[in-house]
C-alpha cells in the first residue's frame, strides 16, 4: 500500500491519554478497548478521532488477520464522519478503498 497523501500525519499523543482516560469501549461488545485506526499510521493515518475506533482486543486481532466478518461488522458501525476522513485522506480510489478493507460502499 501506498502513501495516499504527501503531507506528514497529525499526532496526537495528548488525545490518546484524554480517551484512554474516558474509557474506550469495542463498537462490538462493548468491553474494554483499545484504538484502531481506520487508516493506519504507517500509511499517514491521523491521531484524530475520525481515524480511530474502539475495539477490544479479540476483535482488533480478528480485524488485523483479515476475517471479513470483523470487517463488515466494523464496517457498519462507521460513522459518517470516518467515511468523509477516509474519503479526504485518501482522495481517488477511497470508495474502493472502503470497500475493501470495511465492506462499505458510499
């Protein structure tokens, strides 16, 4: 995989320690999480909330082995924000992008 955008990523290690402290919880089952990014870091993924998404750690394994239900499923709980931040970082190609790493469609 490509970088997608020249510019250097936004860190954010301050945002990590205000989540952490709020309790981040799997958008699946609801236990203890930690953060997922969406598009991850060594590709220029954001430390912005529109990047991240809570998973516990059976499911955040599942997501990394590539088992296409944890992606579908992870996939649904998209919000509209993370779709756009996906479709921004990314520009042309972000549908099918999307689509095949989340099973989403736009």
């Amino acid at each position: 995989m490509t970088d997608f955008k020249s510019a250097p990523r936004v860190k954010d290690p301050a945002l990590f320690k205000w989540l952490h402290a709020e309790g981040v919880h799997c958008v699946l089952c609801g236990y203890p999480a930690q953060l997922h990014h969406l598009i991850r870091r060594s590709q220029r993924g954001d430390d912005v909330p529109a990047n991240l998404i809570g998973l516990c750690a059976m499911h955040h394994t599942a997501l990394h082995a590539g088992d296409r239900e944890t992606r579908k499923r992870v996939g649904a709980c998209l919000s509209a924000e993370q779709i756009a931040y996906v479709q921004a970082k990314i520009g042309d190609g972000a549908d099918d992008w999307l689509l095949r790493h989340y099973g989403v469609t736009a």
